[in-house]
C-alpha cells in the first residue's frame, strides 16, 4: 500500500488521508502487531512521517504501542468505535445463529470472513465440539484472496477481470508465503469453485487444515463475505465432504435471506477498501 510521498495542495485533507491509511495497514496486523521499519517499508513514506501521523493516531487512542516488543497495535478507541458501528454494519449480528448451528451440527470450526482490499480477514470463528481442531484461522487472522476456503469462495465470486487484478496484486506474497498455491493451482482451484459453488482447501496452506468455503451474496448479488468450516483433513473425507458441503450452501442461503431485509449491512459489507483495490 504505496503512499503518495510529494506534497499536495490539499495538505491537512492529505495527511488525514495517510494517516487513516496507516490505521487501516496496523489494523491489517493488529494481532501480531507492525514496527515502525515495517510501515515504512509498506507505505513509501519517510521515517518522520510515518512517525509524525502515528503519534497522532496514538494520541487518539486509535493506536497503541507494545512496551515489550515495540509494535503498534489498535487501540481501546478503535474497538469503540467498532462497536459503535456494530448496528449498521453488523454482518455478524446476521450470521451469528449459523456459525453456531454449524458448529453444533458438524463439531467443527465455523468461520465468517469479509475482504478488504485484497486480503481477506477472519471475523468470526465459533469452536466446534470434535476435540482435534486445526488453528489455521484465527478472529483478526488476514490472508491474500484465494489463500483459505473462505477466502478462496470470495476472490470466485468476483468478476473474473477483479479476481485477476487481485491475483496479481498478491503475486509477489504467494510466491513467498504460500509455496503450496502457485498461480497455476489457484487458478485451477478458482476454476473448481466457480463450477461447483463451494471452495474446497485441501491442506494448501497447513497440511493438515482443510476447509470448506461459500460466498454470501448481497440483495443485488454483490459479495458481502464469506462462510467456512475448517477441520482436519480425515473429516474431510468423502462422503462426508459432500454433506458438510449441503450444510453451509443451506445456511449461506438463510444468511442471504437475512441480508436482504438489512440494505445496509448487505451494502458495505464486502466493499474493498480505498488504496488496497488493485
């Protein structure tokens, strides 16, 4: 997320902009939280700069800095005003009852994903009760789209140019990070859940983590995010598959059913975010 470094005639409207950039990067990495010498790097923006727009962040309380390892996380402001947003963006509040059914109908983990930008970010995840579970997603976990069987349902239900623009926009992380999924295997699974409906995960990015994704669609048919479960890879078995399968295609359509009566959670939901689109 390369940020403009010259100067502008829009000054402060420009530094709000940067600054609200930088936010949205440190929440990317809220978990494990990104140095200073990171931001840097991500952005383009000199040392002070970066420097200057994250003391004010901090100062907000939107940020906050680890004593310990020296890396900035969000802050209590931010998860404020999250909460604050809960009722006009609530996907959750919407999907909620079916993450918990499938979780108690299957044993395993249920997830609800969304994209923003060109990353797709764990929102959700409610614990099945089968005592082996696989951690591969965690809540506030990001991966490039298509990485994982939620994200891989949302990078499908794109527009096939989109879904290009944001392969290659990853192109270089891929290649570095996930060694099982080259361009050519995500593009043949891509190719499987557009045919299918349902993104299947076969221990691409842990081997023995597999999942089971499906897109959630708006009222007018945008993409709003994603539903999955994960477990590991004999419980993913045939026929079992299939029927974990039939399971989250039934309650993505109750959840597209809620959606329709919220326009507002079903319009925002799954829209990019400015400076990550590619």
């Amino acid at each position: 997320m390369k940020l403009d470094e010259q100067d502008s005639p829009l000054g402060g409207a420009q530094s709000v902009d940067r600054a609200l950039a930088l936010l949205s990067l440190i929440g990317q990495h809220s978990a494990a939280g990104i140095t200073l010498s990171a931001l840097v790097t991500e952005t383009g923006l000199n040392k002070a700069t970066v420097r200057r727009l994250v003391l004010a962040l901090m100062r907000a309380r939107l940020v906050e800095q680890s004593d310990i390892t020296r890396a900035y996380h969000l802050g209590e402001e931010a998860y404020l005003l999250g909460l604050l947003a809960q009722d006009r963006h609530g996907l959750l509040s919407q999907t909620i009852d079916s993450l918990q059914r499938l979780a108690r109908a299957t044993g395993d983990a249920a997830f609800l994903s969304v994209r923003r930008g060109r990353y797709s970010v764990c929102l959700h995840r409610e614990e099945g009760t089968y005592p082996i579970r696989t951690y591969a997603l965690m809540p506030g976990g990001h991966h490039p789209l298509g990485v994982g069987a939620g994200s891989l349902a949302m990078l499908a239900a794109l527009p096939e140019a989109e879904a290009e623009a944001v392969m290659a926009s990853n192109h270089a992380e891929l290649l570095g990070n996930y060694p099982r999924l080259p361009p050519e295997t995500l593009r043949a699974h891509l190719a499987q859940t557009r045919a299918s409906g349902v993104a299947l995960n076969p221990g691409l990015i842990f081997e023995d983590s597999w999942g089971l994704g499906v897109a959630l669609r708006g009222q007018k048919g945008q993409l709003v995010g994603a539903v999955s479960l994960a477990a590991i890879e004999s419980r993913m078995k045939e026929p079992r598959r299939s029927e974990l399968a039939q399971k989250l295609q039934a309650e993505a359509r109750l959840i597209e059913t809620r959606l329709a009566t919220a326009p507002t959670v079903s319009r925002q939901a799954g829209r990019p975010l400015e400076g990550n689109t590619p």
